[in-house]
DNA sequence: TTAAATTGATTGAGCGCTCGGTCAGTTTAA
DNA sequence: TTAAACTGACCGAGCGCTCAATCAATTTAA
C-alpha cells in the first residue's frame, strides 16, 4: 500500500529528527500493522510484531510512535488517504460520458472491492481511537461522501439529473457510500451469489433505477415536463 | 433488555445445575456486559467490572460462562434475538394495509433507530468473536435479511411488486437490513439534519421510488401492462 | 424432631502471565 | 567527536481465570 501523505504526519510526534526518516520508518510501520491488524485484529496484534514485521525494534518503534493507538491512528488516516486517493483517480473515468453518476458509482464499488479489508478494518476499530481522533476517522468518513455530494448536486444543477432537494441529495450519497460498505461487509455472503460486476450493475439498477424508471432517472429527466 | 431464549443458551457451559438460576443469573450477566459494551467496548471491559455490575463475584461468573469471549457471544445471540423480536412484532403492525414494504421498512427502522448502541455493538466486536461464533452471529444477520426476501417474494408473487427476480430481491432486502444499519453507525452525522421519521421518509421513497416511480412501484404494478 | 451429612451455589484473594512502554547502552554517519 | 538512530533486556501494571474455603438449603438417619 502506498504511503500518501496524510494529516496525521503532522499529528502524531516522533522524537526522530530527519523528516524523511518518519516518513520511511513510519510507512514500514503501516504496512506492518495493516497486515497485521487486517489478519488477527488491533487488540490481539502485540507492539513485539508489529515491530517485528517492520524490521526494527521495540524500542525504536516507540521513537515513531508515542502509543499502540498512534499505530492505529496512522493506520486509518493511511487507508483513508489511499481510498480517496484511488476514488478521486478512479473518477476521472466516470467523468464525460453520459451516465457519470452510474460510471461513479461503478469506479467507487470496484475501489470498495478491492480495498475490502482495508475499509472493514477501519469500520471495526474506530471505536478503540481515542475520542479526538476518532472524530478525524469519522470526518474523513464524510469527506468520501462529500465527493458524492458534490457530483449529484452539479448533476441535478445542470439538469442531468432531476431536481433533488439538499435533503435527498445527502441522503443518496450516504447510501451510495454505504452501500459500497456494504460489499465489503457482507461479502462472504454476497460473494457467493455475486460477483462484483453483478453487484454493480443491480445496484446501479436499484439507485438509479432501470430503463423503466426510478427514483433518479438520469435518461429521462431531461425530457420529461 | 427481555433476555429471549436463543441458540446460545445450550452452546455455552455451565458449571451450574439449575437450569432456571443458569436462565436468570446469565440475564444479569448479559445485562450487566451490555451496558459495560456499550459504554466502553468489549476490550476496555473487566471480567471483575461485568461481575460487579451483575452483583455477582468473579469466581460465581465463570460458573456460568467458561471465557470472556463466552459473554460477548451471549451479549451478541441475546442482541440478535431482541432486534427479531421487536421486528417480528413491529411486522404485524406493517401488513394489511396497502403499502406493506413501506410499513415494513418503516417498523424495521424504528426497531433500529431504538437499538441503535446494541446493533453497533454487534458490528464492532463481532470480529472478536472465536470462528465458530462468529459464523453463528454472521448467519444471525442473514436470517433478518430473510425476512424480507420472503416479504419481497410475496409481494411480487401476489403481483403488488413488479416482477423481480431472485438475485434483485435478495439484494433489496440487503439493502433494506443494511440502510437500517446506516442509521445507526452514521447517526452521529445523520442525526444532525434528520431526525428518524425523515430518514424513514426520505429512504421510503429512495427504496420504493417518490409517487413519480422508481426502482420498485408498488402502486403502479398492477395497472401497468 | 433434629442433628449430621451432603449438595451445590457463592465468594474473593491471588496466581501466572502478557504486553505496552522504558532506558542504559551500542552503532552509525557526518 | 558527537549527535542522532537504534537495540533489546527489562519493568510492572493489569487482567483473565482459578480454587480453597464458606454458606445456604436439602436430604438422611437415628
């Protein structure tokens, strides 16, 4: 997993001088406890191994790092920072062709498919952070909705998309985020029934609703009174 | 919290004999750990403070229950059988009247929006859980989603849904669980702008499609050709 | 009738161990 | 030479779980 640059650098202190020393050690440390976390979780992961898995030592760690929340802290910022990364990048090809919500939507789920672990890991130790950063998880939360916001609002704007009330809009953008979650948290079901193509498509289906209609009509909208 | 008899009552053993004190002090204990789960999570918990809360001693709760993990399972079976509880009875209400999913969703929101923390919990720590247990908490969710796959089946069979088939149902009412979920682990945003008859409202047109149609009509099945 | 024996529930001090965090000392590099 | 980076043995608080001892209730037996 790429490391990009994430508020919590500036956040969480190190007594290490060299800028890109923190820089270095610190993805090693991310990446270690990514794996480590994704495979027995944060409580069960002991500092020993993360430290381990990154090549240094305990002690050394702790230069990194005041605390085992700090690794977490750097861990969600981390994964946060790599899934808007990919979203912002993925949505350039949604962009230009007629039906940019459903292209959207489509490049959004396949990020969600793939970073599967990475998002239910965020989901499942929020709750450890301490309040002050459990806030920034959360708000980071609403700034991948927010790129939803802002998409459909130009959408219903320009006339592409019927008119849509503040109200309405946010809700659909909480819904399209979640239910891209949702793949991620229910697949060992899903899975067995879906592949992420098919998921795709019937959700698309069911947020924009078929050729028959649907609640928004992004086809119809533009000729209908 | 009722304590309704679950699966977990026979998995989990006991030291103890009476069949009835085994019933009454594992309620105390469940009781006691949820609110202690809720309040600070699974991890942050004591078995001494669980002992505490149920007024029992330390020793006196692992006659009932051979691990902490044992409490959390049972925390989890007592959660799931309370919210299909209530969903069930909430249920009863919904048919009859002419837009029965709409009254489904709306009864299986208000279930969620009043056990908000306990639903979370669930979430959170399920993860913890031993596999095997796990498994059993994961097949808990499936069975909800059930309930309305059959509600959807009807529906459509009986013609007041248009034709839907197996693969669109089953991913409907998946939505439905999950949106009701949304509710509550965004309830700290969502809650700012809406309050819970609205986001029944608003997801109520977003599932069955606003007057104008949508991705399920309800009202327009039967006259359409 | 009642004292003795038995059963099963209950207590809580404390054992054993884990693991987050520290620090005295060593290595590196400029 | 020396400051910064690094090591890993060590510390000790905390916690899950145990078990010897007690208590209450019931059964037995004289």
């Amino acid at each position: 997993m790429k490391n990009h640059k994430s508020q919590a650098t500036k956040d969480v202190p190190s007594q290490v001088k060299n800028q890109d020393l923190i820089y270095r050690r610190r993805m090693q440390i991310i990446d270690a406890a990514v794996k480590l976390f994704i495979d027995k979780g944060f409580h069960k992961t002991t500092t020993r191994e993360i430290a381990r898995e990154a090549g240094i030592s305990t002690g050394l760690l702790y230069e990194y790092v005041a605390s085992k929340d700090d690794v977490l802290y750097l861990v969600c910022e981390a994964i946060h920072a790599e899934v808007e990364h990919r979203v912002a990048h993925a949505l350039k090809k949604a962009t230009g062709g007629r039906d940019v919500l459903a292209g959207m939507i489509r490049e959004y789920f396949l990020v969600c498919d793939r970073m599967s672990d990475h998002i239910l890991l965020v989901y499942q130790e929020t709750r450890t952070l301490p309040p002050r950063w459990r806030k920034r998880v959360l708000e980071n939360e609403l700034k991948l909705t927010g790129v939803f916001v802002k998409a459909l609002q130009e959408l219903a704007d320009t006339g592409d998309l019927p008119p849509l009330d503040k109200q309405e809009i946010e809700l659909i953008a909480h819904n399209i985020t979640v239910l891209g979650h949702m793949w991620t948290f229910r697949r060992w079901f899903l899975g067995r029934h879906f592949k992420i193509e098919d998921y795709i498509k019937v959700q698309t289906d069911f947020i924009l609703g078929k050729s028959t209609g649907g609640y928004i009509r992004a086809d119809s909208a533009k000729e209908e009174s």
